[in-house]
C-alpha cells in the first residue's frame, strides 16, 4: 500500500508531524522531491529535531527511509545530517538509502541561487538560497551530476568539468563573481563519495520489490501545493512537483500503485517569501497569530506571513492531488480567538470568483470573501477524542470539510505526538 502525503497550502502545513505519526503504521518512509529546503519538524520527548533531507521517518528504529530520484542532494548538508542523527543514538546503516538518480547540488548551484535571485530585483522569488532551483535547472538542461555518476571518480570529474567551464564563464564574465576550481572541489567530494557510497542503491526497484512483498509505503513531499512548478503561483514556486503526481516521477512507481493521498492543512494560513496570498493579515494580529504559532521558518527562520484558513485553495489543492482526506493541524493555535474567519471566494474587480485562478495577475488583486464562526476560547491540549473537542471546534472542522469537499481524519492539537486525534 502506498500513501503520500502532501502540502495543500503554501508548505510549512505540519507535514513533518503528520508523516512521523503515520509512519509507526509503515515499512518505508521515501520523500520523492525538493532538497536541503525543506523543514520538516518532529517533536519527540520535548526534543526537537527538524529534517531537510533525511525523511521524517527517520526516528523510529525499524523504519526503511529512502531519498527518491526526484530530491536533489547536497552530499554536505546530507551528511551533517546524518552526522547528527548518529551523535543522538539513530542509526541508519541498512535502512537508509538514496537514489543512485537523484541529482547533486553542488557549490556553485547556491550561489547562482543567490546571485540571481538578486538580480531579480524588486521580482526576486525569495528563495532559501540553497542551490535547489539551480540544481533542477541543471538536471532539465542535461547538465545534472547524478549519484550514480558521483559514485565513479572518472564520471564525475568529466562532467564536473563540463559544467564548470559553463558555470565559471557564466559567473565570471557576467556576474563578475568568483570562480570554482575542479581539483578543489574534486578532493572535498571524494570525502563525501566515500560516506555516501554505502546508502546509494536503486531505489526504484527497491521500492517497487517492497510493494510486491505488500510492504506499506509512505511517500513524503516537501513544500507544498500552491509552490508546484506546474500549479502554484508561478513564479513564486519551488522548481519541483510537490502534488502528489510527483511521487510517481519522483520515486519511480506507477500511479496504478498509489492507493490514498492525504492533504495536510493548517487550520489558518501561512506563507513564506514572497508572492500572492490573499487572506494574509496587514495589521498586528499577524505578528499575534505569528508568535501564537511560532511561525518561523524551520529553514530559514525567516519569519511566516500569517493569514485566515482558505477554502477555495485547501479544495482546489484537494482537486489537483485527488485527496482522499486531510489532517488538520495547529488548531490549538486557533485556541484564544473569539472570532475565526474562513475565506470562502474572492471578489477580481466586483466580480465573484469560487475558483483559484490560474492568472498571476488575477489572483494578485484577489480580495477574499469571508465567513465567520465563533471561536471555543478553551484549551485543546490532553483531549485525546474528537467528541470531546468544544462544540465551536467541531463546527470550524466541519466547514472546512463542506467548503473543501474533503474529509478530515487526522486532527493535530499539539506538537508532540501524542498531540493527535485520529479519526
């Protein structure tokens, strides 16, 4: 059985909580796209750890944890990772294992990253700077380094040479930035090819092997919905497929083999960098709704952009990615308001919109269209069933679901996992 689970916002939903509570129930945990950009946290025994790579998964010892061809590796950040996961007790020998396929981001991807999202301007996308878009960029221009071929010492000074006379003109001739050296890079990745040799298998058939043994699966995304390359708001985006579709491409199983797709939603709205996001808050409740939820970013620390839960976006997400159901969570976060507000259209110069809007344009001047519920103003935490949640609760999540047209079965009222209502 394979499960994945998806962003349906902007990322930062809680996906990290989400797949380390699903997880006890499967055999293998495998992210299927992004890179060192993403912040998934995991709250065990008051103890924080927040993943960029490894998958979420990663904390229960009898678990299978796989990096799918479709994440791109930054073997540094990698395995610091990793290092730090060992000087905490986890071990990963034998269940942990990366995409001989998946590309690398190497050096001279970060600054690139940097440099031109400078160069935008006053249009600049704000992303991590972590080489993630360039290395994407590279991989769709024929001119990615595999695993696979950072594995064989020959390969990868071959191609590492080839693009570095395309990058080092590049950064020299135009940005008038530094050059990189191949003999320099060349000995620091022979450390990193050394450590990782051990964990590089082929994933795709390792996981199609597992599903013929009936082994369950859990697919992790990173981001989110409205940051795919293809659906998002482009082109604030990230440069990968975080819809569930992804999956398939990114972790080379067939679709036939996907059997529910669960879309997680915080119960208001966040956003990081920049782009449209019509329910954000202008005045000091976002920075109130900011400290409440402790909205930064996992990544980047950079502070979240903070707003009301939208109902068109959770179901057009629900459209895009086929959601069997979504989980919820932060509603704890929601806990002292006394007055909550779902978006529940737009209004595009007078005129009413039910939909998301594909046009950049239009959905940048998009004003939203309000419903209003009342709040519990009680404690969430220690309730361990739905029914015992406050009347006011159970009517916001009941809205959530008529105006997505998706089921809610997971309710998260709390960091930890025990802070977590199945339904």
């Amino acid at each position: 059985m394979v499960t994945v689970v998806v962003g349906t916002q902007w990322g930062d939903e809680g996906k990290g909580k989400v797949i380390d509570y699903l997880a006890k129930g499967c055999d293998i945990v495998a992210r299927y796209q992004g890179g060192a950009n993403a912040g998934h946290t995991v709250i065990t025994n008051n103890k924080k750890h927040i993943f960029h790579l490894i998958p979420s998964g990663i904390l229960y010892p009898d678990k299978i944890c796989i990096l799918g061809n479709g994440v791109v590796i930054d073997p540094a950040a990698l395995l610091c990772e990793i290092s730090n996961l060992e000087k905490e007790g986890v071990k990963l020998s034998k269940r942990f294992f990366i995409s001989e396929n998946a590309h690398l981001t190497l050096p001279y991807h970060k600054l690139l990253d940097q440099i031109e999202d400078k160069k935008r301007g006053r249009r600049k996308l704000g992303t991590t700077g972590r080489g993630i878009g360039t290395s994407y960029t590279d991989k769709y221009a024929r001119l990615g380094i595999r695993v696979v071929d950072f594995l064989n010492e020959k390969v990868f000074r071959e191609k590492l040479k080839i693009s570095l006379k395309l990058k080092n003109y590049l950064l020299k001739k135009y940005y008038e930035e530094k050059v990189y050296n191949l003999e320099k890079i060349s000995r620091e990745y022979q450390t990193y090819r050394k450590k990782i040799k051990g964990y590089v298998i082929d994933t795709s058939l390792y996981l199609n092997q597992a599903l013929r043994k009936k082994k369950n699966i859990l697919a992790e995304g990173a981001q989110g919905t409205f940051l795919d390359i293809d659906f998002g708001t482009y082109p604030y985006v990230t440069a990968s497929n975080p819809i569930a579709g992804g999956a398939c491409t990114g972790l080379g199983i067939g679709p036939t083999k996907i059997d529910r797709v669960i879309g997680v939603a915080k119960a208001y709205t966040t956003r990081v960098g920049r782009g449209p996001f019509p329910t954000e808050f202008k005045d000091e409740f976002g920075e109130k709704l900011r400290k409440l939820g402790n909205e930064f970013g996992a990544t980047t620390g950079r502070p979240r952009r903070c707003g009301w839960f939208d109902a068109v976006l959770v179901k057009q997400a629900g459209i895009v990615n086929g959601l069997n159901s979504l989980a919820i969570t932060k509603l704890d976060v929601l806990n002292s308001l006394g007055k909550i507000k779902i978006a529940v259209g737009y209004r595009y110069r007078g005129r009413k919109i039910g939909q998301f809007p594909n046009s950049f344009e239009v959905f940048s001047h998009c004003e939203p269209i309000y419903e209003e519920l009342p709040g519990w103003k009680r404690e969430l935490s220690g309730i361990k069933k739905y029914g015992d949640l406050p009347k006011e609760s159970k009517n916001y999540l009941k809205r959530i679901e008529e105006l997505t047209q998706v089921k809610i079965s997971l309710i998260s009222i709390g960091p930890g996992r025990e802070d977590t209502i199945l339904l």
